[in-house]
C-alpha cells in the first residue's frame, strides 16, 4: 500500500507542478517586461536630456537659457519673476543658469565627466559682481541651491566624482558669496525680504516693497543648508526670521495669503490656495522639518495642511479662498499645484495624493499637456493663461507616488508624459514651451528647470539607483540636499505606524464624545468675532494635545466634519484616509 501512496503522490504532484511552473514563469516574465520597460524608458529620458542639455551648450552658454526655436539664448535671470520686463541691465551676459541647473541631474544620470567638466569652469569663470537686479526667491532655488547641492555631490568621498584634490570648495565660495549677496534684501522692520535685489548694489532706491508667501517663505532650505555648510548662521537665521515672522501674520484660520508688503507686514492679497505665490512655502515647511529637525517646522506645517484640506479642497481638487473668512474665491487648477500630491507622499497621506493626482492626469490626458490654468467652475481653459512651459510638478508627483506604492501604473503615466513632451515640445535646437495647449503653438524658451527638474524627475522614476544608498530631499528646483544627522537639531523620534502589527494596551480607556454621554457641547472657544464656537457633539479629541500618535486608537474624531482620524506613517493624527 505504502508504494501505492507514494505513486499516487507522485502522481498529483506531476499534475500539479506545471501549474506552479506556469506561475512562476508568469510571474517572471512580467518582472523581466517591467525591468526592460525601466531600461527603455530611463534610456528615453536620458536621450531627452541630453537634446535640451546638448543643444543648450552649443547654442545658448554660457548665457542663462536656450531659445530652441531660434538656436540663440536670453539671459534670463534678470527677467525670472519681472512679468513687465522692467530695469533689465544692459551689461550683463548671463550666469550659465542652465549649466548650474543642470549640474545634480548630470549627476543622477551619471555623468561625472561632464559634471566634473560644470564644476570647473563655474570655478574659474563665474561672478556675482554684475549690475544686475534679481529676483530673490527665483535666484535662490535656482542658482544658490544649484551651487549648494553640486558641491555637497562633489565632495561626497564615497562617490568620487571629482578628480581627487583638485577641487577646492570653489562652488561654496561661489554660493557663500551670492548668499551675502542676499542678506542686504532682509533689512527691513519686519524681517520679510524684498523680493528684488541688485547684486552689485543691494537694494535699490524705490524698490517695490510687495513680494509674495513663496518668495520670503521658501528660502530656509537652501540658505539653511548654506549656514551648516559654512558655518555662518546668518544666512539660516535671515530666512528662519523671515518664516517666523509670515507664520505670525496668518489668519485665525492658520491660512495665509498670496502678496505682502515688507516694510509694513500687511498682506495685499487674501485669496491664496496652494499654486502660485504659495505652493513652496507649504513644501518648506515640511522639508525643513526634514532636513533640519526642528519640531517648530512640522507644527506649523501641520496646522496649515489642516487648514487647506478644510478651506481650499473640493473633493479631489483645490479651489482658493479668502485667508480671513476661508469663503471660496477662485475655483480654478494651476499647473503648479501637481506638486501637492507629491508633498502628500511625504507626509504620508498616500491616499488623497493618489486622488488629486488622478484628476491631474485626466487634465493632462484631456489636453496632451498640462494647462497653466484649468477654471473648474466652468469646466474650461483660462482664456488667456492656456500654455505649458514644460513644468515638472506633475512628473515630479508621479515619482513620489511610484516610490510609495511601487505601483506600476505610475510608470504608464510618466511614459504618457514622455510621449507628450517628445510629440508636441521637441524641436531640432532642444525642447520648446507651449503656448496654447488647444494648438500646440510653441514658445522660443527652453526653461533651466526642464534640466534640473523634468528630466530629472522622469529618469528617477525609471531608474533610481542614485537614491540607493542615501536619504535625500529635493529642494524645489530638484536639486539634491541629503539628510544628514550632524545638520539636524535632533533625531526623529520613533512612531509605529497603524498600518504596521503593534500591541493594543489592555488598560486603555475609551474616550467618548459630547453626543455618547449626552452633555451638551463645549462652547468655551471663542472665534475672531466674538461669537462663541459651538463644538460638534461627535467631537473626540486626540489623547495627545500635541495630536502624535502610535497608532489610530490614539487620535479621535474630527469636530468639523464628524470623522474618524487616523495615525499617519510620520505619528500624526489627521483626516488621512477620508480626504
């Protein structure tokens, strides 16, 4: 009988194995696809970077920019910002923008040749002693956290990519320089800085005191990183003086608006949102807290995402509103909000990222780019603003997302972004904006942030190895500041997710609310009129006024809206699965 069993064991076995095998073999051929199409596609991107970055070089250096069109330049650095055009100096001749910018992306791509090739000759052959007024957010991001981030790449021991001993911190003298360049513009009663600059000359008799939540709120990255690297505090306190200062002028609402007066600290425009003049001001915060440590960044950034998920967000979009009474103004989608879903990663609210991305995607499905801006309450194009200048917020998403998930349907999306830009924007001379999304009239400009963010982004998201050994964030410019623990105030301290296996205590006490005990509701909270604030009967607080967490049970349940909150991946409670 025992061989019999045996046999028929065997048997079973026979007929069962090709099934296994077939599974095994499905299973590896769709990793090997998924590898080639990685290959594939990074190869593309690559090529894409090398059109604009080639053609820039031949055409345009060291001038700031390509015109691709034409096969000329503009030296653009003076203009960035200046929508009128006005007191353009006639004696500059460029900065070599787009070689700066492109320097950490040579990098990624793993050229170290010509990166090494970038680095010496701005050594040699690039000043800031030029009769030029700037615009300083736009010359921050750009070319201070260029320099920055390429000498962090450049000294980097384990990588080598410098000839040894020939490089002499020349990049860092460079940034140290331009960032005394800047210090003049924060001179003001407030601590909020002009945001245009001469960089010969400092600021100018009769400059504009007006600058937007971005330009005096998004500097603490890169002057920050600046001060760790010298050792000089000044320019990490000029900008953390300057963020303190804007936090101090929010709403009781915890909302900001879009421009302010320097010298006067009040605001010109109320309606603000998350695109322009205040998307990076939301991104700082967060990365700050990152990269720096400080608890002050996250408790701020963590009041204001509360409060735009309950002013701006209309089911997966974000319309604006007045910063005073949260009351909607413009219901309309930018561009540039598509790096939201991006920061939504990071904070670990993977769920509304991958909603308002979506809802980017079908826009840029609609259109075959993505429009400047979308007004959603007429479902339509803006009349006037219906171009696209190859911006890399929504590739930028699109990475991030595929990082969390490991999704490979992000992959599918960022190949349609290739697609499009390779179809509608490549021209012989490099790649060109568009004008008109619905004609596909192309612009004369090829934006250094094509270089350093684009192609960036879309070869990460295929092939991302110079992530492998080390935590980095991205400035937002693209350029690379790691995460080191001597430039951090203190270590995080450890949370345990709720998506992760932990021990439920058995002596934890349920809290209750108004409702399930049948009090009334609290009415002590005051608003900004003087009439009380009735509380919502469902309300249950978090056990934690600090609202951390270590798991769900620890956060309660939401006074405005009735729901549930949950823990995040980063230990915070918030509404991160409803929104």
């Amino acid at each position: 009988m025992l061989p019999c069993k045996i046999l028929t064991w065997v048997i079973l076995f026979l007929l069962i194995f090709p099934s296994f095998f077939q599974i095994s073999h499905s299973e590896l051929d769709s990793y090997s696809l998924l590898a080639a199409k990685r290959k594939r596609m990074s190869e593309k991107v690559r090529k894409m970077f090398y059109h604009a970055y080639d053609n820039y070089m031949t055409y345009a250096f060291p001038h700031d920019e390509l015109k691709p069109l034409t096969k000329t330049f503009t030296d653009s650095l003076s203009e960035l910002g200046n929508l009128k055009l006005e007191y353009l100096p006639e004696q500059y001749k460029g900065s070599a923008l787009s070689l700066i910018e492109s320097l950490s992306s040579l990098v990624v791509l793993g050229n170290q040749t010509e990166f090494e090739k970038g680095v010496f000759w701005l050594s040699e052959n690039l000043t800031f002693d030029v009769d030029a007024r700037i615009n300083l957010f736009e010359c921050n991001i750009r070319v201070l956290g260029g320099l920055v981030s390429a000498h962090i790449l450049a000294t980097d021991s384990t990588k080598n990519r410098l000839v040894q001993g020939t490089y002499k911190n020349q990049l860092l003298d460079l940034a140290e320089n331009l960032g005394r360049r800047f210090l003049p513009a924060f001179d003001t009663p407030t601590g909020l800085p002009y945001a245009w600059i001469n960089l010969k000359y400092g600021v100018m008799e009769n400059e504009t005191t007006e600058t937007s939540t971005s330009g005096c709120g998004s500097l603490i990255l890169e002057m920050g990183a600046l001060s760790r690297l010298t050792g000089d505090p000044r320019f990490e306190s000029a900008a953390l003086r300057a963020l303190r200062k804007l936090w101090s002028m929010r709403s009781s609402l915890n909302l900001l608006g879009t421009t302010l007066d320097v010298v006067t600290g009040e605001w010109i425009e109320h309606s603000s949102g998350i695109g322009a003049g205040v998307d990076s001001f939301y991104e700082y915060l967060l990365k700050a807290h990152i990269l720096f440590g400080r608890d002050e960044f996250w408790r701020m950034f963590q009041a204001a995402y509360i409060a735009v998920q309950r002013y701006f967000r209309h089911g997966p979009w974000y319309h604006e509103a007045d910063m005073r009474t949260g009351k909607s103004t413009y219901w309309q989608l930018t561009s540039l909000q598509a790096f939201w879903p991006g920061l939504q990663v990071l904070v670990g609210d993977i769920p509304a990222a991958n909603l308002s991305h979506r809802e980017f995607y079908y826009v840029w499905k609609k259109y075959g780019v993505l429009p400047e801006r979308y007004l959603l309450d007429h479902m339509m194009l803006h009349p006037t603003e219906k171009y696209y200048p190859l911006r890399p917020e929504f590739a930028e998403s699109t990475f991030y997302l595929y990082q969390a998930t490991k999704d490979p349907w992000y992959m599918e999306v960022g190949e349609l972004i290739v697609d499009s830009l390779n179809l509608y924007a490549r021209v012989e001379g490099g790649f060109a904006s568009i004008r008109d999304v619905t004609s596909m009239e192309l612009e004369d400009h090829q934006h250094s942030f094509f270089l350093s963010e684009t192609c960036k982004y879309l070869y990460l998201l295929y092939d991302d190895s110079f992530l492998g050994d080390r935590n980095y964030i991205f400035t937002t410019e693209g350029h690379p500041l790691p995460v080191l623990s001597s430039w951090r105030e203190k270590l995080p301290e450890a949370y345990i997710p709720s998506n992760w296996t932990y021990v439920k205590s058995e002596e934890q006490v349920k809290r209750a609310s108004a409702m399930s005990m049948r009090v009334c509701p609290a009415t002590a909270l005051e608003c900004g009129q003087g009439q009380p604030r009735v509380e919502s009967a469902c309300h249950i607080p978090d056990s934690r006024a600090d609202h951390r967490c270590f798991n769900d049970d620890d956060c309660g349940v939401d006074s405005s809206n009735c729901r549930r909150r949950s823990c995040s991946i980063a230990g915070y409670c918030g509404q991160w699965l409803f929104i």
